[in-house]
C-alpha cells in the first residue's frame, strides 16, 4: 500500500502520473475504479488524513509566533499544507482501493 502498487498483484503501479490514475493495472489487468462514483469514499480518507496534518501544521505556527492570530494561524497552516495536497490525494484513492477490494473482494 505505502508504494501504492496494484491490491492484486502488487507489481503494477496505481498511478502513471503525479494525479494521473491508470484505468487498469498495467501487470495484471484489474480494473481500480469499479463504479462512476467510486472515489467518493476517497474523499472521507482525504478528510481524516488532512485534518491531522492541518491541526500539526496550526500547532507549529502557534508554537513559533504565539502572538498571531488565530486566523493568520489557519492561513499560515493552509499555505504550509498546500505541498501535502497530492500526496494526500494519492494515499486516500490507494487506501480506498486496498479498504474497498478487501472488504467487498468479489464485486
């Protein structure tokens, strides 16, 4: 999962870009995305990995310069994060698939 290869055969590459997603493996043929819709649930393990790195990011803002407002804080953070954007757009579509094909593998 961390060098987000295939759940099947775990040799061909999920993505051929740094956002680009192969349609299917290119080792072994399976298909990523089951539906229309599919990546929907992507988008809640996009959530609960952003929110952590957020509040860690706002956590060390407010520990450097203390006398910041609370709203520069959460803008300061926002910026910081921004780089973070593709790998947390990356591991929330793999973890969806590995979650997915493990708890629903015959659909």
């Amino acid at each position: 999962m961390l060098t987000q290869k295939c759940p099947r055969c775990r040799a061909g590459q999920i993505f051929r870009g740094h956002i680009t997603m192969n349609d299917d493996c290119p080792v072994c043929g399976l298909h990523f995305e089951r539906e229309q819709g599919y990546f929907l649930g992507a988008m809640y393990l996009s959530y609960a990995l952003s929110v952590p790195i957020l509040g860690l990011l706002m956590l060390a803002v407010y520990l450097l310069v203390p006398e910041l407002r609370f709203e520069f804080i959460v803008l300061v953070a926002t910026i910081a994060y921004l780089p973070f954007v593709p790998l947390v757009f990356r591991y929330s579509r793999v973890l969806w698939i590995y979650f997915e094909r493990w708890a629903n593998p015959n659909f």
